[in-house]
C-alpha cells in the first residue's frame, strides 16, 4: 500500500498566513518580488504552486527566508493499492 502523507495547509494558505504577517499588501508583495499581479492571484488565489526561483522571490518580496514556506505533513496514512 502506497503511504500518502496530507499537509496541514496548502502553499496559497501558507502565502496568506506570511503575508498577513509582513503586513504588506498583495501589490507591495508582488512590486518586490518583480511579479505580475496575475502572477501573484495565481498563488495567492488560485491554488497554482510556484517554481523554486518564483518562490525565492516571494521569499524576498515578503521579507521571510523559503525555508518559512516549508509545510508541515500531517501523520501519512495509508490508502489501498
């Protein structure tokens, strides 16, 4: 039996969570990363999960280290073949 494991949160969560956190705006967010905001709505809303070099730079626009969007797995269970 091949063994899923669950995250907690999904990355769009975990990207509210930090920027709620950095008290930044969406377009704050997006200037200092050098993104789009459709490239932004994509992560932040529409579930898309981004490239390492897409993520080091929301890293950089939040002002957090890619280590902080790390998510955490939840016990795996296992689910039939």
């Amino acid at each position: 039996m091949p063994v899923i494991a669950e995250v907690d949160m999904t990355f769009s969560e975990r990207l509210h969570e930090l920027k709620d956190a950095s008290g930044l705006s969406w377009d704050e967010i997006a200037r200092r990363a050098g993104l789009s905001m459709n490239s932004m709505n994509d992560y932040a809303h529409r579930g898309k999960v981004p490239s390492a070099i897409v993520l080091f730079k929301l890293a950089e626009g939040i002002g957090v280290s890619c280590d902080s969007f790390k998510l955490q797995a939840r016990t795996p269970r296992l689910q039939p073949a």
